[in-house]
C-alpha cells in the first residue's frame, strides 16, 4: 500500500492539538529593516577605521567582529536550549534578571534570530571585507601576491570564525542558563526589571 504524503497546511499537531503557525510579517520586516541599519552603520564605521590604521590594529578589529559574532550566536543558541522553570523559581524569589531571562527564552525565536541571524551574520560579512582589507594592505606593505594574500586572510578568518562558533555552540548548549542569566544581568544594568 502506497502511502499519501502529507501535504504541510502550516499547523503543527501538539499531542492531539492543533497549533497554526503564523508568520509574523510585521517583525520580520522591521528585523530585515534593523539588520540594514545595524549593518550600514557597522560596515562604514569598520571602513571609515580601517582606511586610517596600520595592519596590526586592523587586525585586532577583525579579531573584535569575530569575536561578537561568537558571543552572539552563543547568546542565541543557549536562548533557545535555555529552561525557563529555574527563571521562574529565581523570579518569585525577586532575583535581578530573571524576569528578563523569562521573557527572553519565552522570545526565544525572535531573540536568537537576532542574535544568530542579524549580529553573528552581520559581523561574519564585515569580518570577512575588513579582511579583504587587511589582505589589500599587507599585499602592499609586504610585497605578497595579492590572491595568496587574500586566500591566507580569508581563510584565518573563516577558521577563527567557525572554530569559535563551534565552541561557543558546544559551550552554549551545555551551559545555556549560565549565559542567559548573565545576559540578562547585563541587559537589566541598562534597563531596570518592572
């Protein structure tokens, strides 16, 4: 007997239950229109610095975009691995962030699309160009062939880059409710829990 496949009609059966998943235009336009600025705002800057400072100092601002892309994307996996039911002991017990935490990991979708898909990614790309420059400048000071200039540069930062995301991946699975809490604390410095 042939099975019939099942055709998706965009529900998602829940023991018995019937969930309708919407896709919130709403959120994703405003999320595609943050990344466009996020992402203006950090590529000219990481031009207008590169065009003005010596290799060493360039690489070190390579090193800081890897470096946030790997925090965020551990901020968005441990998001979405993170128990909320410690969050909610810790939040009838009044401890600072742990309502935050709560309505984190409740966000969870949206949180770690932000942080996965609009910081980690946006830094991933501006990485990636400030390398190219990178490449560029010691192609120039140092009297190398720009294409192996460029496939070494590219290549460090793709490795760093991957290497780092699957460590804090590991990391932030293993250790989400550590990461969000902390988070948490650091975003309740800048705005107060109700």
């Amino acid at each position: 007997m042939k099975k019939k496949k099942e055709k998706y009609d965009g529900k998602i059966k829940k023991r018995d239950k019937v969930i309708k998943k919407n896709v919130d235009f709403k959120w994703v336009f405003q999320i595609s229109i943050l990344a466009f600025v996020i992402s203006l705002v950090f590529s000219v800057g990481s031009n207008v610095v590169l065009e003005n400072v010596n290799i060493y100092f360039g690489i070190l601002i390579v090193l800081l975009f890897i470096g946030i892309g790997v925090l965020f994307d551990m901020i968005g996996i441990a998001v979405a691995s993170a128990d909320d039911k410690a969050f909610h002991s810790m939040a009838t017990k009044r401890v600072k962030g742990s309502k935050t935490a709560v309505k984190l990991i409740k966000n969870a979708e949206k949180v770690s699309a932000f942080c996965n898909d609009v910081i980690g990614d946006i830094c991933n790309i501006i990485s990636g160009s400030a390398g190219a420059v990178i490449a560029v400048s010691l192609s120039a000071k140092y009297n190398i062939d720009a294409v192996i200039s460029a496939l070494l540069v590219t290549s460090v930062v793709a490795a760093l880059t991957i290497g780092g995301k699957a460590t804090g991946k590991s990391f932030a699975i293993n250790k989400s409710n550590v990461i969000i809490y902390r988070f948490s604390k650091i975003i309740n410095f800048f705005k107060h829990e109700k």
